[in-house]
C-alpha cells in the first residue's frame, strides 16, 4: 500500500481494497520500524490516527466520500493542534500543547484526512538542513549520512520513505521546494495568500506560505484543494476563488512558453545539476512546449535582500516567547530581564539567535535605511522581473537547488554558505509567486529537482505542467533503496 | 559594515537575549559573515524604487462587525511556566 499514490489509495479506500484502519495501520507500522534511522516525526499521534481511520471508515460506509477521506498526513510541526505537543523544532516549544487547531489541519481534517503525526524540522523554520531541530537532524533516506534539506526535512524525508503518502510543508525562502528536490518528492508553496496561515508558528509573516508535498503533481492537487481558500481568521489570506486544480492537471501542454532564466543557469553552476535541468526542458519542449531565454537581473539580489527582510520579521515574531505565557522558563530568574534574557537564550538554538540578532540590528536606529529600506527596494525590484517575464512566458523553470543533498555537518559552521542553498528558491517567496519543485533525476544516486514557477494564484498551471512532465517520467516513483 | 561586539551587546539586549564573554567573539565573526553577504544590497541601483513590504498589493477583506470573546483562560493557563488563580506569575517587578 505504501508504494501508491494518496489519489491510487483514495480509489482503493472507495473500491474498499482495503480500510482507512489497515492503511493507517500500515503506515505507522512503518513509520515504528524506519523512523529510528531517519528521525522524520517528532511526534506519532497512533492512538488519534486510529480513532480518525474508525470514523472515516465508518463515513465510507455511509457513502460520505470527501477529498481526503480516509487518507493518512503528516503534519509539519509548525501546525498548531489542539492537544498535540506543537514545538516549532525547538526547545522554547518542547513542552507546548497548542490550545487550537491550525486551519490547514482543520480544514483537511474536515475534507476527512488522518494525522498520523508532526514531522521534524529545522528549528523555527530557520534552515536549510533539518540540522537546527532541537529533535536532532533528520536523515535522508536515499543516503543516512546526507540531510534532507530543510526546513520541511521531516516531511520530505517521510514520504520518499512512505512513511506517509501525503505532508504538509512551509516555505519562507524555500523550504518547501528544497527538501522535495533532494528526497525526490514534489512539493509546492502557492501564492502568497492562498492557504490561511492561521495557527501556523510564525517566521517572516510576509513571506511564509503552506503546501503540500507529495509523491506526484496529482496528488499536491488533491491535497492544495483540500489546504487552499480564504480565512478570515488571516488578513493576508486572499479571497480569491480556489482553481480546480484536479480537473485541469491533464491539459495537453502544447504551445506552453517556458521561460528559462540565465540567473537559474550561471557558469559556476554545477555542470551535473544544470544538465539534469535541460533535460527536464528537453522532455517539456518533446510534448510542445516553447522554451525562451529571459533575464531577470534583480533575482542574484534575493539572498542578500532575504537574509534582511526575513530575520526582520523573525526578530519581531519571535518577541513573543518572553518565557511568561508559554514555552521554555529558565530557572530560578532573579528579575524579569533576566528571565526574560535567560528564557530566550536557553529556549533559543545557535541559528535561530542569530537571525534575531542580524533582524534587531538591521531594524536599530540608524541602519534601517542601509539594510531594511533598501532590501525591501530590492524586493520590488525582483517582484518587477517576474512581472515582466510572465508578459511573454507562462511559466518559468530551472533547477530548485544548486546541489543534491549535501553530507551531515558539511554546512553546519558556515551559515552563509548554508543560506546559498536556497539561492534559486528564495526570489519567488519575496515576489509572492506559486512553485513547485518535481523530480527530475539522480545524480550519482540522489534525487535532483526541477523547480516550475507560475503567476500569481497560476497553481493549476504549474501543477498540470509538472503533471505532464510525471506522464513521460518515473523519477517520482522511483524509492530509496531500503524503502520500498 | 562590520559591527564589533560592543554592537553585538546592544543588539542582544535590545532582542532580550544574553550573549555570554565566552562566545561573543565567535558571534560576532559569523554575524559579520552574514552582513558582508548582505552588503551586496548597496550595488543595486535603488534610485526612487519604493520599497515593497507585502507581495500581493490586494485589499484586506472586511469582517463581520460582530463582538467574539471566546472564554480560552482555561485552555491556555496550562501551557503558562507558572500561573495561580487565573494569572501568569512572574518575579516581582515593584518594590
């Protein structure tokens, strides 16, 4: 069961093949037996799954069939769920019971999913890796000595394992698309807007966005329909009306304009993993597409501008653990500066202290005009490029990630060469842009991905080109040695 | 702009955290990493761009103008380090 796609086991459950209990059974058997060595969950919630499987198995009976129903999800530990520890990957939230539920668990809750757990991921969100959790990094499970990207690590790692047939990602500067590219999983971060952030932990309000990740474009359709539309609970969250990503994802591609941006090829690319993105181009261009060379010049600007705006945001976000109303309390505080001051910095890890710190700087008096005006100046004028790209193209494509997954420790003492790891991701968080990230390949036995970027809320574009790209391929069947 | 740690102190206490002697310098060798990175923003060519703080340039829906006090003391003083009789306990501020 655990090899085929959630839409193949949502036809199965309605075929009744098998139950929505055997199939949740199935995987948390696997998750006991893998989850020692990749370290994907932080959290199994067996005893909750189980009573969602009863009732969805008890709805299928009754002919109730929704989208998800009887399915089995992994949450990204980021979700707020009511009675469920929710600890952001971080010590300061180890001991946290979130008071509500997060309307994306809600919502794919009421389409009739089940939460087999929270995943493991990069402390706060901040990293590329899964190497910041206070949990320990996960592993990727095509080689157990190499990380899975981050932050969604634990989500991307336990569907290449098929831990979980479907997961819930987010993305602030990549991490969603990131670790779907190096664990050979598709994943896509929509609109800025489209899916409620509500009762998800902050990082960089501006740019945070929830997808979802899963084994084919078929199956992130399901689950975006499911995830996406407007919440007044999140002022952000556009009411705009949600696509029918399903019905379009077949769409002969005949004709596409696909824009290729010379930035996404620059000459120290790696030759391996730029050749693995041409001949994805090659496989689109063979069903009709049009390739056409563009520049977008502001995009080599998109780390530095992040690395102001995003700790920025995270300085101010992350005000609010004060070690008084919840989370981590160092002992014994003699004042309440110094329970402050010593809450913060024992609840804290190295990573997440210094994007306070850079984000406190860089908004101080007397340099916010250097750092904070001028990277949001620069964020226009990225936001800008892509505007006058999608004029001539439809959709824009390149690798997702410079590199295929890199060994445990290789980056973990140099920051900034961590951060280059999103160097392709991150222009589209601050433009606000739909993408998504599919497998593409192996090289030298690790998953490549190829990262397909859309117009504003042109989800069902990108996930019908990708869905076309699956139809002529099987490198998003293809399974880690040891998984299958 | 290379910062010493004098301006790492003051961004620290500003952010309420506390960076001890010991691992100051350290600090400060990596943040100035990360801002010799950043610096790259001072060649792009800004002139009378106006900054952009939110993606999507949409209108905010408006609300049902209609009063919600959900009673959630109870489901949020347990989360809370330390609390009695309904309250959040912290060390004494006042004299």
């Amino acid at each position: 069961m655990h090899t085929k796609t959630l839409t193949e086991l949502k036809a199965g459950l309605q075929a009744k093949d098998f139950s929505a209990r055997e199939l949740t059974e199935h995987f948390l058997a696997r998750i006991e037996h893998h989850d020692g060595t990749l370290n994907s969950f932080v959290t199994v919630t067996a005893d909750q799954a189980l009573a969602q499987a009863d009732a969805a198995d008890q709805a299928i009976a009754a002919g109730d069939h929704r989208l998800l129903t009887g399915l089995p999800i992994a949450h990204k530990d980021i979700f707020c769920t009511e009675g469920v520890r929710t600890s952001c990957g971080s010590r300061m939230l180890d001991n946290f019971i979130a008071p509500y539920t997060a309307t994306v668990v809600e919502k794919m809750a009421d389409q009739g999913a089940i939460m087999l757990g929270k995943t493991n991921m990069d402390e706060f969100a901040m990293g590329s890796s899964n190497e910041t959790s206070f949990y320990g990094p996960v592993r990727n499970p095509w080689d157990t000595e190499r990380v899975p990207g981050g932050s969604s690590g634990g989500a991307a790692a336990s569907l290449a394992a098929r831990l979980t047939p479907g997961a819930t990602g987010t993305d602030t500067g990549g991490s969603i698309r990131q670790p779907a590219a190096l664990n050979g999983v598709t994943g896509l971060k929509p609109t800025y807007g489209r899916v409620s952030r509500w009762g998800m932990i902050a990082f960089a309000s501006s740019l945070d966005q929830a997808g979802p990740l899963g084994l084919s474009a078929a199956d992130c359709a399901l689950m975006l329909t499911a995830m996406a539309g407007h919440d007044s609970k999140d002022s952000t969250c556009v009411d705009e009306p949600v696509g029918d990503y399903l019905g379009g994802i077949n769409q002969d591609i005949a004709g596409l304009r696909i824009g290729v941006p010379e930035e996404f090829f620059p000459e120290n690319l790696d030759g391996a993993i730029a050749d693995n993105a041409r001949d994805a181009l090659r496989e689109l261009e063979k069903q009709g597409a049009k390739l056409i060379k563009l520049s977008l010049p502001s995009v080599t600007l998109s780390v530095p501008a992040y690395y102001v705006i995003a700790p920025a945001e995270a300085s101010s976000n992350l005000a609010r653990f004060d070690g008084v109303r919840f989370g981590y309390r160092c002992d014994d505080p003699v004042d309440l500066e110094d329970l402050y001051k010593r809450s913060r910095s024992e609840g804290f890890g190295a990573e997440v202290k210094r994007r306070i710190l850079v984000g406190t700087y860089a908004l101080s008096a007397g340099y916010y005009d250097a750092y904070y005006k001028r990277a949001q100046q620069v964020r226009r004028l990225i936001r800008d490029d892509f505007a006058r790209a999608f004029k001539d193209v439809d959709v824009i494509i390149g690798p997702t990630s410079p590199e295929t997954a890199f060994k445990l420790g290789a980056k973990a003492d140099d920051p900034v060469n961590m951060y280059m790891a999103d160097v392709f991701t991150i222009a589209v968080n601050l433009a606000g842009l739909p993408a998504l990230s599919m497998p593409s390949g192996l090289i030298n036995g690790l998953p490549a991905g190829v990262q397909v970027i859309g117009n504003y809320f042109q989800e069902g574009r990108i996930l019908n080109v990708a869905h076309r790209y699956q139809m002529a391929t099987d490198w998003h069947q293809t399974i880690p040695g040891g998984f299958a | 702009m290379a910062i010493d740690t004098r301006v790492v102190a003051r961004a620290a206490h500003l952010a309420r955290l506390q960076v001890d002697d010991n691992e100051s310098a350290e600090l400060c060798g990596r943040l100035n990493d990360i801002l010799a990175m950043v610096d790259q923003l001072q060649q792009a060519d800004v002139d009378g761009v106006a900054p952009l703080a939110h993606p999507l340039e949409v209108h905010q829906p408006l609300r049902e103008d209609r009063v919600r006090e959900p009673d959630v003391r109870d489901k949020v003083l347990p989360n809370a380090p330390a609390s009695e009789d309904g309250c959040f306990l912290v060390p004494r501020v006042i004299d």
